[in-house]
C-alpha cells in the first residue's frame, strides 16, 4: 500500500510544473505577483490548471527581505493539483526558479533559523536558474553553490526593477521575464498563450518586451559540481521539548548582537567608507537602525557588514560628500572588517574604497515606484552618494 | 549592587550612551522607524528596564524564529493589552518589593504598543493604566498603520492615504476618510494622574526622543509618548529618507511635538513660520500619489486650523466651551 502511493506521489509530481520567483520583499513584491499571475492565465490559455500564491511564512514582508512567490501549473482538475500542491509552504523543487534582483545569488536568508541558503537550492534536475542581471551567467555562477546534477543558468539582460508597491514603476521586467521563460520550458507556458494573455493582463504595450524577453535571453549549461562550495551551514530548529518553559528566548549578552539572525542577505547595496575625509560627527553611527556601527577607539565608525541591511540612512545623514557611499553589493567577496583594513594599510584601504565607490552616483527618487536615475559626478564635488 | 538609572538630560549626539540594550539582527525593514524608537527608548532607560511588547511589527520583527535582538528582559503581550501589561509589571515589583523578596530599587517598566495595537484597540487599557499611581512608561509607536498584516489602515492613518484597506478607485479617489485621533492630548485632557505625556519624532530633533523617555521615566508615575515613526513599508518611499520624513513631519506642523509634565503644556518644537506646506511631506510617500491638489488643500487647511483655531495650539482642540469639529 505504501509503495503504490508512493508510485502515485511520484506520478502526480511528474506533471506538475513548478515556478518561483525570488523577489525583494515589498520592493518587488507587485513585480513577482505580476509574474506569477499572468502565468497562471497564460497556462489556463493552454487548457491547463494552475494557480499562484506567495510564501505564507515571509509574511509579514519586510522592505528588501528575500521572499518567494509561486506559480503551478498541471494537466489535471483545479481539485487534484489543489490537493497535491496547495497545502505546501513551498514546493520540494521547482522547474524554473527566477530571481528578479541578482544581488540575491549570493543567498538567500528570510527569517531566523532558515540559515542562508543557495539561490539555486530548489532548482531540480534540467530545471533553470534565470536572473534578471546586468552580469553573464558565468559571473553569477562564482557566487552559487554547485549541484550534482546538471542544470541551467539563464539571464534576462537588465537592471534589477524595484518596482515598488503603490507606485508600480512599470519597466516591462514583468514581460521580459515571462517571454524568457516561454523559450526555456516552453512545457510551462508556450509564446503564443502569453501574446494572447500579456495584452490583456499587463498591457498591450508590452508585446515587444515579450518578444524581446523570448530572443535576448543568455542560456548556458551548469555541469554537476560546477559552482562554488556553499559556506553556510543550514541550522536546525530546536525541537518543541528543547524550548525553554514558557517559551523562554535567551536574551543577548551586554554588548553582543544576535547571533542566530545576521541579516545581510536583505542587502542590494552596502556603505562604504572613506575614514580619512571622516569628520567623526557620530551621524551615521546615530541614525542606523540595525546598530551595526561600531565605535572605535579613535572616535571612528567600523561597520559590521553582517548585519547591515544596505538601508542608506548613513549615507543619506552623512554631511561629508563622498564619505558614505552605497555600493552595489555584488562587487564584494565577504563582510569583512572595513575599519581593520583601513588601520593595516590606510592608503591601500581608500584606494580600494575609491575603486569600489566609482564615479557613479544614484540618484534615489523619494518613492521607490518613480524609478532610480543613474548619473555621473566629479569626485567631492557636488550631490553625495 | 544594580546598576543606577541615570536620568541626566542627555545635551548633544556625543553624549549619547554608546551601549546598545536593543542589539542589531532583528528582521525589521530596511531603514525602519520604528526599530529606532526600539533603540532609544532602550538606550535613555538602561539595563534596569523590563520592556513589554504588543504584537505588532516590533513583536514579530524582533522574534524572528526563536531569536531576539533584546539586551533587556522582554516580554510579548496581546495586541490590546500593552497597558494592562505596564500595570501589571510595575504592581507586580512595587509588591514584590514591598514583601522584602526583591531589594528596593527603581526598576523601569516600558510597554510599547503599536498604532492598532495602542490607539485602537488598546485603549482602554492604557486608559486605566494611565489612572494609577504606578511608575510605568507606555509608548506608542505609530507608523499609521497595521504594517505588520500587510499595510491595513487603522484609526492613525492619515486621512487620504493609501492601505489596503482603503486602495484608490477609479469612481471613489478617497477611500480614508477619518481624520487622525489625537491619542496623546486625549489621554492628557481625560487623566488627571498621569505624570507627564509626550509626542515625539525619533529622528527629529535629534536626542529629543531620548531625553523626553528619561524624563518621562523619573516624572514619578504613569506616563505616555507618542512616537510618529516613518514607515517605508506603508508609507512607499525609500528607505534611506526615513531621517528626512520626519523632520518633513515636524517642520510642516502635520505632527506637533510637545509635552504635557505634570499638567502643563509645552510645544517642544514650533515649526517656524512658514511652516513647510504639508505637501512637500505628503508627496514624498507613494501612498498619498493619488491625491489631487485639492486633496492637499483639504489636508493644509486641517493642519492650519489645528496650529491657528485649537485653544492649545496642536494639542487640544477646544475653545469658548465648544469643542471644534471641523468638517
């Protein structure tokens, strides 16, 4: 009896194709919702069920927060692919999972006790990891952990969309992403069906970005053990007789942080700091709300990168132009002490801060929905970072 | 021997204390308010300090899983109860040590409450906490909306803005009609007992929020703070400028900051003529991008009204022995 259900699950799963989508919490939580819907209807074009829904335990969403929004879709009754895949936080693996911010690849960490886990941790045999970036497969590939088995990476050129939640800055990334996804598994959801839906549900203009989604995106074959050795450990829950009577938490010691929660995978940019032009005004140190400067015996800041969430506040109080700057977080290999590198070698250390802040500055409107505009300065000369 | 309380006036960011009672790793929005309100009360009160927690985004943010972020004992409480709690914990130390079972000492109660948690629902509560001769602190941290349950609109929503309890329509533009409670001046006009009561801006002015909780703290009874936090979640703007709203809040006069110490008022900040137009706040937050120039007419028009007709200017809308309801 067992092993004929078992034999059945395995059937079931087969025909059941499973999408998600990796997205910044609120920042591109309409974006994912898009993405996943209009699948949805596209299939439902092809005669074939499926349904969409978000990750229940990301909720309640936090601005930046890596989160997950879901897409199934089968060749069988709306109760039987309800029944096999409705009551599930999320699925075991997915067919194609999309990332729509590529700062994401170097992990994903939602809550506390998920540990951080490899973007490409649900993709399963032959499935596609497919990122929205500005930056080839192979570049992505140094920060994802390997596989055993063989699968693919595909990039959809273009920036990471924060779209926004009440203002929905429409760039078309919704389109562009499903037309890619129509030439990788075109099993998913066929071309055709999304010219017929996309028109209808996210707007007539978006039929070129469809189309140019399906032709510009880069694919390329990950062979097993290709990929980096994956440096984070998965912790363990405790169990329900290993908590503590009333459900007692220990409480963190004078002067330390919370070690079972360092949230840096929320982070698409970090600060970086120039010490030398600091003027030690405390500032930044005094508006972060995640308490991760540190203060140093010669009255400067270091900054512990373990649990910067890359908000900008310091940046933005910061009085000195071109002393906090927020850079992509993708240009960085670990979250290594700033301030210790500066006192080893201080010319070193702004030449590296130099190198890394460049000489583009963004532009960020009030709402996020408006758009980020990209523009050049002269080095401390005019707007701040 | 414990550690002594210090309830110096805390002049410039220098003097700031460095320790940290409320540590970094909470899961908290990028840029988030309301994590500072966390920070500073924590910092101006000290380690001998029991907080207490209503659910609410500064509940489930800061036990993410069986973690917290806290230095100092904390305990969560129901979505109502942030006075009862208050109440109950300084009734319990003042007994426990009055029986000799623990030594003498001031020890700090502070129970937090968020806008549902605390305006709406736990009124009464704080009501009847607020009555009492006990040594408690309560704040409310007010972010005008139950962000925590995805952004619903509470009874501090301002009026016109977007949640999605009240999303704009294409026939209905508006769908917050109500007008913000004034929780703080309520509480001061209906309770005679409380020590001293205050509205504040965590971000702006700077220190001020740290030196109204020590005040609040050593004014020998019941007291209460109103906190506008700026919340980039509900609000839609970018999370780097929460600094710059509040002081946007402050400076067009939308939100007065003042404080009530044992029964007489104070503006503690006056936004210098002209105030900014409350437009230039207003259109900075994604969730007012629907409203029209009347719509800022309407709101500018409230916000005069509340600084040139009330008979304490921002606090209490009263005057000639009627009270003013505008429409």
């Amino acid at each position: 009896m067992g092993k004929i259900s078992t034999l059945l699950d395995e059937v079931a799963e087969a025909d059941i194709k499973n999408v998600e989508v990796n997205y910044r919490g609120i920042f591109q939580k309409t974006l994912a919702r898009k993405i996943c819907k209009t699948l949805v209807y596209a299939a439902k074009e092809e005669e074939r069920t499926g349904f969409s829904y978000g990750r229940y335990s990301d909720a309640p969403e936090r601005n930046g927060v890596p989160c997950k929004y879901f897409a199934v879709v089968a060749e069988m009754s709306e109760e039987d692919l309800e029944a096999e895949a409705g009551a599930k936080i999320e699925p075991n693996d997915v067919n194609v999972s999309i990332v729509v911010d590529d700062t994401m690849v170097k992990g994903v960490e939602p809550w506390g006790f998920s540990g951080i886990r490899p973007i490409n941790e649900k993709v399963k045999l032959g499935g596609t990891l497919l990122v929205v970036s500005e930056r080839s497969p192979l570049e992505l590939l140094k920060n994802v952990a390997k596989k055993d088995f063989p699968y693919k990476i595909a990039v959809v050129p273009g920036k990471h969309s924060f779209s926004g939640l009440w203002v929905y800055k429409d760039d078309f990334t919704d389109a562009r992403v499903l037309g890619a996804l129509a030439r990788i598994e075109p099993d998913i959801v066929g071309l055709e069906a999304l010219r017929k839906v996309v028109p209808e549900k996210l707007g007539a203009e978006k039929i070129d970005a469809l189309n140019d989604g399906y032709k510009s995106v880069i694919i390329k074959s990950i062979a097993p053990g290709e990929g980096i050795d994956w440096p984070y450990s998965i912790p363990t829950l405790p169990k329900w007789h290993e908590f503590k009577e009333g459900i007692v938490v220990k409480s963190v010691a004078r002067g330390g942080r919370n070690e079972d929660y360092k949230r840096f995978t929320t982070r698409t940019m970090r600060p970086v700091i120039r010490f030398d032009t600091c003027i030690k005004c405390d500032l930044c140190w005094y508006a972060c709300p995640d308490e991760c400067f540190d203060p140093t015996p010669d009255g400067l800041f270091d900054v512990n990168y373990n649990y910067c969430v890359g908000c900008g506040r310091c940046a933005e109080v910061c009085p000195v132009p071109n002393t906090i700057v927020m850079v992509d977080e993708l240009k960085f290999e670990n979250n290594d002490s700033p301030y210790h590198e500066y006192k080893k070698d201080k010319e070193a250390y702004i030449e590296w801060a130099d190198q890394k802040m460049g000489e583009k500055r963004v532009n960020y409107p009030f709402v996020t929905g408006t758009g980020l505009i990209e523009e050049n300065v002269k080095k401390n000369d005019g707007e701040k970072g | 021997m414990a550690e002594e309380i210090v309830f110096e006036k805390i002049k410039g960011i220098h003097k700031v204390p460095r320790e940290e009672f409320y540590s970094s790793g909470h899961r908290t929005c990028e840029g988030c308010e309301s994590a500072m309100v966390m920070r500073m009360f924590s910092k101006a009160s000290g380690p001998r300090t029991i907080a207490l927690g209503t659910t609410g985004c500064m509940y489930v943010a800061n036990t993410a899983y069986m973690t917290t972020p806290w230095v100092i004992p904390w305990m969560h409480t129901q979505l109502g109860a942030g006075g009862s709690a208050a109440l109950g914990t300084s009734a319990g130390l003042r007994a426990l040590m009055k029986k000799g079972k623990i030594p003498e000492e001031k020890i700090n109660t502070i129970a937090f409450c968020g806008d549902l948690g605390g305006a709406d629902m736990g009124l009464s509560a704080i009501s009847s906490a607020l009555q009492t001769d006990y040594d408690l602190l309560i704040i409310l941290y007010d972010n005008e909306s139950a962000a925590n349950t995805d952004i619903q609109a509470t009874g501090m929503t301002t009026w016109g803005a977007q949640t999605t309890f009240t999303p704009t329509g294409k026939v209905k533009r508006i769908m917050q009609t109500r007008w913000k409670k004034n929780v703080a001046g309520m509480l001061a006009a209906g309770h005679p007992n409380v020590k001293y009561i205050a509205t504040a801006i965590a971000s702006f002015p700077p220190i001020d929020l740290l030196n109204k909780v020590r005040k609040a703290l050593s004014a020998g009874g019941p007291a209460f703070i109103h906190t506008l936090d700026p919340c980039p979640k509900g609000w839609d703007y970018h999370p780097r400028y929460s600094d710059k709203l509040g002081e946007l809040a402050a400076r067009s006069g939308i939100f007065p900051l003042y404080e009530i110490d044992h029964g007489t008022a104070k503006l503690t900040y006056n936004p210098p003529k002209p105030r900014v137009p409350v437009k230039e706040y207003l259109e900075k937050q994604g969730r007012f991008a629907h409203l029209k120039d009347e719509d800022f007419q309407y709101i500018q028009q409230r916000v005069d009204s509340m600084w040139e007709d009330w008979e304490i200017p921002g606090i209490i809308p009263v005057r000639n022995g009627t009270i003013r309801s505008e429409k």
